[in-house]
C-alpha cells in the first residue's frame, strides 16, 4: 500500500497500479478501468462500453457479446 502526501494537508492511499512522479518523491494513483468488450461473434468487430449495454452488429445483424 503506498500512501500519497500532498501540500494541502491531504492524504490518498492507493493500492498497486502507482508511478513515481519525476524528482517530486511522491507517486499518483491510477484508478482501475472499468470497461466491457463487447465482439460480434460472426465477423469479429469488437467495441468498449462503460456500462452494459446490448448493442448489435450492424454489418451482421448479430447480437454482440461481451467477453
């Protein structure tokens, strides 16, 4: 667990996924991502979505699924 210490009198405690700053000694967070792929399962076309959707092919007419 790395601990960020800014000049505001605030604290952020972030979990893995952190860098180093270039020369400031402190380190950011990097929030999680949070999209679904989605591919058609005839032609291979694929899309991101950040919440579920249904969304179809429109080259195949096909339902997407996510994966």
């Amino acid at each position: 667990m790395k601990t960020v210490d800014g000049n505001d009198g605030f604290n952020a405690v972030g979990i893995g996924g952190s860098k180093p700053n270039a020369g400031t000694g402190l380190t950011t967070v990097k929030p999680k991502g949070n999209s679904r792929k989605y591919i058609c399962p005839s032609c291979g076309c694929s899309v991101r979505a950040t919440k579920t959707v249904h969304i179809m092919c429109a080259d195949c007419m096909t339902m997407m699924v996510e994966v």
